[in-house]
C-alpha cells in the first residue's frame, strides 16, 4: 500500500491508530513501525490483583494460521514470535468481593492479540474478553461493560513532515 492504515486493533478495542495521507509519510512510519521506534501505550481493566512487583511479561505469542477474530493466539510456545508487553498496577479496585486491577501497558512488537494473551496467561484476563475469559465470567463482565476494556491510550512517533 502507498497510503493509509499502518497497524490495526482488534475488533473488540478502541483507540488511536496511524493513519498516513501520503506514500512518504506511510513508509517513513512504515519504517519506524518495523524497527519498534512508535511507542503505543494501552490502558486495560483486567481480572484479579496484579501485583505492583509485576513488570513485565515476556512470552513468545503464536498466532493461528487461520486470521479469524474468533481464533485464539498461543502464548509461550516454541514456535511463538518474540512478544515483550510492559506493565505497571496503577490502581486496584474491589467490586463485590472481585478484584480488578487498572494496567498501564507498552507493547513493542504487536502480535495479534499479544495483550489479551498475554493478561490470560498470568491469569488476568481483560474485563469483557469473549475469547480469553471462561464464558461465565463474561457474561458476568457484560454487565459492567459492553466491549474489551482493552484502549489504545497513546502513539509516539517521529514526524518527518
């Protein structure tokens, strides 16, 4: 492509995306993309209490050749790509008797699904995640929220403009 999209979200997520208006601008942030130069920050309401010690998860993540919505990304298989998301606890809640944390997050490579993956591994799926969470405790998070609580708060890049 000359122009346009460079990256996407997941259906079920919100948030910033780049979008270029020329061919130059689309592979000069092409280019920063694929050398892990634009930073995207995420902030996710997650199940259970992360603890502030918890920095990071570092796990390879193997998408299914199949690139349906509905089909589930691997983590920490061999055949995995190298997938590092960055977190910190910034605050932790209670609601009836459940705990839920609020995550600042940084991800550098963006495999499919590498959040949601992620969070499910360590046991700390994202609040209203039909494809990561047991299916109770989605209809149970439905209640509180209508989508993914999975945002695309920030980009950082370089504009050569």
């Amino acid at each position: 492509s000359s122009f346009g999209f460079l990256h996407r979200l997941d259906v079920a997520s919100s948030g910033l995306i780049i979008a270029a208006k020329t061919y130059c601008a689309y592979h000069d942030l092409d280019l920063q993309l694929q050398s892990r130069e634009i930073d995207r920050d995420y902030v996710v309401l997650c199940r259970g209490f992360v603890p502030p010690s918890r920095r990071v998860v570092d796990l390879r993540v193997l998408a299914p050749k199949v690139h349906a919505e509905s089909s589930p990304s691997l983590v920490d298989v061999p055949a995995g790509r190298p997938s590092v998301t960055a977190l910190k606890a910034v605050a932790h809640v209670t609601r009836n008797g459940e705990a839920l944390s609020l995550l600042a997050l940084r991800i550098g490579s963006g495999r499919r699904h590498q959040i949601r993956a992620h969070l499910a591994h360590i046991g700390h799926p994202t609040v209203c995640d039909w494809l990561y969470s047991a299916e109770v405790t989605f209809q149970d998070d439905k209640d509180r929220c209508r989508r993914n609580f999975l945002h695309r708060q920030r980009l950082s890049f370089q504009d050569e403009g």
